[in-house]
C-alpha cells in the first residue's frame, strides 16, 4: 500500500520574512522547514501511520535501541530552485535505492521506493516557500533517516523504526564557496574497514570519524581522507566526500570495494566527465601514488564530492610527516565539471540523463 503523508499543518509556521531572513544566511543544516514526513514500521505488520507533520521532537523511551546500539542509517539530497520557481529534487530514486542498501546492513525494514520518493515530494511541496533561489548555490536539503525505536536493551535487529524525513535551507557544507580546502590524512584512525559498514550509511561511521576530524581541524584541515585500514595500501574516501584526482589528464576515484560509499556525485561526476570528453577511471590509489604524484607534479588536481560539499576542490594533502601542495587548485578539470553539475542541477544545462524530477 503506497504512503499518502496526510498533512497535519503546523499552527505556527515561520512568516514569509522570518525565512527570508534564514535565506541570507543559512549555513548548513542549522533550520529547519516547518514540517517533516513520517512512517513507522512493526514486523509483521510494515509500514503505517505516515503523516506530515509539524516539525519537532519525538518523544521515545530511554532504551530505544538506537540510542545504545545506534541502529540508524539516512541520506542527504538536495532541492533546488530553478529561475523560473520550479523546484527539482536530484536523482532521488538513487538516494532510495542506497537507503534500502542501508538498510539491509543494518537490519532495518526497507522501504519501497516510492514511499521514500512521496515522503521528500509532499515535504518539499509543503514547504516550498523554504526552498532558496540558486544564489550562491542554496538548495534545500533533506535529510531522510530511520532509527530503532524500539524499547529493547538486548542487541538484535528492532522490531519497530521510524522513519522521519526533515529539510533544512542551506549553502554549501564548506562556507566560502569553491575555496581550496587542505585535507588530513590520517592512517591512525579508520572510519570503516574490509566487512565492516563503510558501503551503508549508517551513524556509527560517522562517529567514527569526529575524533580523527577534530585531529584533522587542530593540522587546519577542513576534511579527512581516510586509508583502508587491514592492508593501508588504499585511499578511500573522505569523512563525508568521495576523492578524485586528475593525472595526466585522466580523473580517477578509488574503486567501490565495499569500504566506500557509493557516491551519488561520485557516480554524476564520472557521467558529467563522459559527457565533457575527460577519461575516466575507477581503481586503486595508493597512498605513496597520491603524494609522490602530487609533489612531482603528475597529480594537479584533486577535488572531494558530495551532496553537501557539491564539487570542493583541494588545496593540499597534509599527513604527520608533510604537506602536499596540489600544483592547481580548482583547476580546469576540476571547475568545468563542477560547473556543468551545478548547472544541471540548477536548470542551467539540458538533463540529458533524466536525473531532475520536478516537485514544484
Ligand atoms: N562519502 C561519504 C562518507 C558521505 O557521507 C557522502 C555524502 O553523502 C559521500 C561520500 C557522497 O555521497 P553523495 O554524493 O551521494 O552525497
Ligand atoms: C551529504 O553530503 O549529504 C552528507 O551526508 C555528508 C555530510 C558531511 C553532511
């Protein structure tokens, strides 16, 4: 039975000038729209009692299982405002598909495609008016999640998730737009390993990462690229951004393995590049091939993508023993393919894949 998400408005939604105010400057995730869609789920019985509701606190009892065992997953994608007022949400069938991959690691229900899919449309339709113009590239991004919330201190899977999407306006993840960001690069700590849970998006992965972020942030890095930890003989992937590199001429981006996400920018970015005529590859990176590379100078550009970060590109890879300058920092690679993503994602660019549906 498809979820229908019947509106219980909220009596007290913000004024036309209170989100304008928000608008200016919005940071990133930091408010939230005025509503925000929900489903439960009970074994045996599957999903009920979606609604849209206001937005606000659940109430749930102090040994819901995720709150010991952090049995969670969720997603980021964006919507975004198109000049004319339209609003467009990005490949969100892929954002599904990866929730229910999710889940299935961390033994929660999925859910069908098009119950996720309706839960961000009647939200984003709902709350429309939350919904930034491009400057400045804002976008509205969602934040679908599902948590055991059941009352149970033994540790097995629940018998009863929420499932709750949320919206908040914002501008890109790293304040200053395309600024260069420096990267930490650490092989002390591990985010996710071989048979672990690095392929879902799950919590506990990233708080996994805060404390070699917080080492990262004290080296004045902005984000932490992390090393396969059984053999250290691979760079995967950022706290919360995929790699890629450019040398002589190629992009390449380490290999899904089953440590990484798949990347939903990842995957775009390696379609745009097509389109754009730059070879691509999806392999092994070594960590001696990425400093060697740059400091000769055969790796020129690097940049991090995601969802949040869009397209960041990299300054310099800083480990405990150096610094690794990249000789050109948001360069041609890097920039025209940005600029082609965004525009896509913006209206600017014809969608030659179907990768916008319209929602507004
Ligand atoms: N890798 C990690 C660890 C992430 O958290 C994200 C962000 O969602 C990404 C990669 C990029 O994924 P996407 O492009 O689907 O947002
Ligand atoms: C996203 O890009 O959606 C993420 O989840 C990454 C996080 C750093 C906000």
């Amino acid at each position: 039975m498809a979820l229908k998400y019947p509106l219980t408005p909220n009596p007290a939604p913000k004024t036309a000038e209170q989100i304008a105010e928000i608008h200016r400057d919005p940071g990133f995730g930091v408010h939230f729209t005025d509503h925000m869609s929900i489903a439960t789920w009970k074994k045996g019985a599957g999903w009920a009692d979606d609604a849209l509701v206001p937005y606000g606190p659940f109430q749930m009892s102090p040994a819901a299982a995720v709150l010991h065992y952090g049995q969670e997953i969720f997603e980021g994608m964006k919507a975004y405002r198109w000049e004319d007022g339209s609003i467009w949400v990005f490949r969100p069938e892929e954002n599904a598909r990866r929730f229910n991959r999710s889940a299935l690691r961390i033994v929660l229900p999925e859910i069908p495609e098009e119950d996720f899919i309706a839960a961000v449309d009647r939200l984003v339709a709902q709350d429309a008016a939350w919904v930034p113009t491009g400057d400045g590239e804002r976008s509205l991004y969602l934040r679908p999640f599902m948590f055991a919330s059941e009352d149970f201190l033994g540790v097995r899977a629940t018998t009863t998730a929420t499932f709750c999407v949320i919206a908040s306006p914002v501008a890109p993840y790293f304040a200053g737009g395309v600024k260069p960001v420096d990267i930490w690069v650490t092989d002390e700590y591990a985010r996710a390993g071989i048979g672990g849970t690095g392929a879902a998006k799950c919590g506990g992965n990233y708080a996994a990462s805060l404390l070699p972020q917080y080492q990262g942030y004290q080296h004045g890095c902005d984000q932490v690229l992390y090393i396969e930890a059984s053999n250290k003989d691979r760079v995967e992937e950022f706290g919360g951004m995929n790699l890629f590199i450019l040398k002589q001429g190629k992009l390449i981006t380490p290999a899904l393995t089953g440590t990484i996400l798949d990347g939903i920018t990842r995957k775009s970015a390696i379609q745009v590049a097509a389109d754009l005529g730059i070879e691509t590859e999806e392999r092994r990176i070594t960590p001696d091939e990425l400093f060697s590379g740059v400091q000769d100078g055969t790796i020129t550009e690097a940049f991090s993508c995601g969802t949040a970060a869009v397209v960041t590109p990299v300054n310099a890879f800083k480990d405990k023993r150096a610094s690794y300058q990249l000789a050109q920092p948001a360069g041609r690679v890097t920039m025209s393919l940005r600029e082609r993503l965004v525009a896509i994602q913006y209206g600017r660019a014809e969608d030659v894949h179907g990768w916008m549906r319209q929602v507004v």
